[in-house]
C-alpha cells in the first residue's frame, strides 16, 4: 500500500495552486484591461499603478518596492511564515507582469472597470486562500488598527479615498471614477472567492420539542447538532426551567425547508439565525443521509 500524502504537503501543494492562479489572474488584470486604459485600483496595487502612470516606471518595479516595507511589517504583525508566503506571491506577481504578455481585451471603459476589478479581485482572493497577499495594504490596516485603536475597514477606506483623490486630481475625474468601480468589482470579487458560494448561518433553536427537531435535523437535513442545558427565564415573574437548547449550521439553500421543519414540529419554536463566515470540520458538507 502506498503512503497516504501527509497533511502539509497537501496543503502546502493547495496553497501553492492557489497563490499561482491568483497571480495569473492578477497580472491579467493588470496588463489586459488597466494599465492600457490608465485605470487603478485600491491599495497598494492602486499606488504602483498611479506611480508608473505618472513616473512611467514599470509597474513589475513599483509592485516590489511600494509592497517591500508591507512584507517587514508583516513579519512582525502576522508571522514569519505569512510574510515569506507574501512576499513570494509579490515577487511571482512583478514576475509574471514583468515577462508575460497578455492580449488587450477590450477599450471600453466600463467593461475594463468592471472585468477588470473582476479579474484583479480573483487574483488577491486567490491569494489570500493560499495564504498570502499581492497587496500590503491589509497588513498595514491590521498594524495600524491595533495602534490607533479603530476597525481594518475603515482604515482601508480612508487610504482608497485618499488614492482615489489624488487619482481625480492628477489624472482626471472620469477614470478617478471608473476606478472606484474596479476597486468595488474586486472587493465582491475577494469576498465570493474567500468566503465561496455557500452562505452558512448558524440558527439557534429553543423549543420544548428540542428532542424532536435535533432528530429532525440529523435525519431529514443530514447535519449535526450541539445540545446545550439551559434554563429558560421569561414571564411576568422570570419563571425558571430548565431546556435543551440547540445549535446548528446549514447552507443558506436549506435555511427555507429548516424552518419549514421546524413551523410543523413546534410553531411556537424561538429560533435566532447568526451568518457564519467560514466553517472547518463536522458535517456541514456532507449531504443529507439517505434513508
């Protein structure tokens, strides 16, 4: 029998296809749809492409140095392992601008916004789900946050409006525009690809028949289910007793036949729903048993 891959090389040859397509992806963007029409985007990647429109130093030399100070600072920040992963994704990015041509797909102002947001976001995306960034603005958001006390979005938000304005002054209203819709089309871009297409949300059910829907939910859902002891405090004297409370977490595609289930069991069920942004392990995407 052969010897089953061990765990870190499988992740490690996962993360590497990840970071890989992502700088292909990328470097598309960049070199198909926003350097021949001038756009820029957010963040770091905005700053080298507003530097070279301006200086016209090529951008494979601006994305190393305006990102070097980004990938020291992630080494302090996040970890060693993080900042050597970045800094190899950068450096595969300026590469790969540097010496892979790509054809120029389109002239149209809108589309280039758009596809090219598109593109540029699955790249950073991509990246991130390898575990690393082809832009250091984040790491100095998180630096920052933990010094001034204030959230990484509105950090991040002040440095693109800060981007975008100096864009409207130097460049011209109209792309200064154009590229806030590249930088919107990449931020829901990251967002899909790090977070996928299943939405999973948390539900929270307090019932009297909490044996007859955790039953439910393992046999007609497929999925499982954390029973916590509580006591329940309601009425106009805070009346006590003691019930079942149950935690589980489903796609948002089942939420609809989960309440459903529930409506036919108990009507009178208190049921509270938390978005989940990322789950790891049990059987939450497993398919519903058969029977």
């Amino acid at each position: 029998m052969k010897k089953p891959i061990k765990l870190p090389v499988k992740r490690l040859l996962r993360d590497s296809a990840f970071i890989i397509t992502g700088i292909f992806s990328a470097s598309f963007a960049l070199k198909s749809f926003l350097l021949p029409n001038k756009f820029i985007d957010g963040g770091a990647t905005g700053i080298a492409l507003l530097t070279s429109e301006l200086t016209h130093i090529p951008l494979w030399v601006l994305l190393l140095g305006i990102n070097l100070p980004f990938i020291y600072l992630a080494s302090k920040v996040v970890g060693t392992t993080f900042a050597v992963k970045t800094s190899l994704a950068i450096s595969g990015l300026a590469l790969c601008v540097a010496i892979v041509s790509f054809p120029d797909v389109t002239h149209d102002k809108l589309l280039v916004a758009v596809f090219g947001g598109f593109f540029l976001g699955a790249g950073i995306g991509l990246s991130v789900r390898g575990g690393a960034v082809i832009d250091g603005t984040e790491v100095l958001a998180i630096y920052l946050s933990r010094k001034i006390g204030t959230t990484i979005g509105d950090i991040i938000l002040c440095l693109n409006v800060i981007i975008f304005s100096v864009a409207a002054y130097l460049l011209s209203i109209e792309i200064a525009l154009y590229s806030m819709i590249t930088y919107l089309a990449a931020a829901k871009t990251i967002d899909f690809v790090i977070e996928g297409i299943e939405e999973y949300i948390g539900v929270t059910i307090i019932s009297t028949q909490s044996e007859d829907i955790r039953q439910m939910i393992i046999d007609n859902l497929g999925r499982g289910v954390t029973v916590y002891r509580g006591n329940g405090g309601y009425g106009k004297r805070g009346q006590s007793k003691e019930i079942d409370i149950l935690y589980t977490v489903i796609t948002r595609l089942e939420l609809n036949k989960l309440n459903a289930e529930i409506e036919s069991i108990d009507p009178e069920a208190f049921v509270v729903m938390n978005a989940v942004k990322e789950t790891r392990g049990g059987i939450i995407k497993k398919r519903p048993l058969q029977h």
